[in-house]
C-alpha cells in the first residue's frame, strides 16, 4: 500500500477493464436503424395481407356472380322465345293436342299396338 499523501494515494482506482474491448460499448446506430427499418417494412407488409386476401376472395366472387348472371341471360333468352312462341294459337294448339286435349265437340281415340319405328 502507498503511504498516505502520496501521489498514488490521491489517485482513483482503476476502472475494471471490459474483456470485449472499448468497441463492443460502442452503439451502431446504423445497425440498428437497419433492423428498425426491417422491423417497420414487415409491419407494414403484414398490415397488406389481410386486405389484399380480401381483395382476391371479393374478385373471385365477382367472377363467380359474373358467370351466374351470363347463364341466367341466356335462361331468360330461352324463356322469351317460348313466350313469344305461345302467344302463337298454332303454338298452343299444338302443346294442348301433344298433352292429350281435345276441342270441344271431337272425339279423342287411342290405338294401341302399333308397331315403333
């Protein structure tokens, strides 16, 4: 130990010096703002998911509805012409003798055993 008044004595004791070096105390802020910068990215990334998961299921249907309203067009188109066709009385005789009716006054006849073509 040094006596007392001595220079050495004045002295404050030596810091413990870290094992890694000055370096590792240091903070890379560059680094850092690299991985905070990463960090933000994938949040934001994340936020487009659900959205953009959204947007395809909502245009899928769209297709889908797309497709039915062609086929129920052309359902309406087949429906149309077979209500102008039985606005025509040969039309609708026609049906009534196919469905077994006859006009008041004939008589109706049916054979049997005639041979099939």
């Amino acid at each position: 130990m040094p006596p007392a008044g001595s220079a050495a004595a004045r002295r404050p004791p030596a810091r413990p010096t870290n094992p890694l070096g000055a370096a590792a105390l240091r903070v890379r802020w560059d680094r850092v703002g690299r991985v905070a910068l990463l960090v933000v990215l994938l949040l934001v990334a994340l936020a487009y998911v659900g959205p953009a998961r959204s947007l395809l299921s909502t245009w899928q249907a769209s297709n889908a509805k797309h497709a039915q309203l062609r086929d129920l067009q052309r359902e309406h188109a087949v429906l149309l012409q077979r209500v102008h066709a039985l606005r025509d009385p040969r039309t609708v005789q026609a049906e009534a003798r196919r469905l077994g009716m006859v006009r008041p006054g004939e008589r109706s006849y049916v054979i049997q055993g005639l041979p099939r073509d």
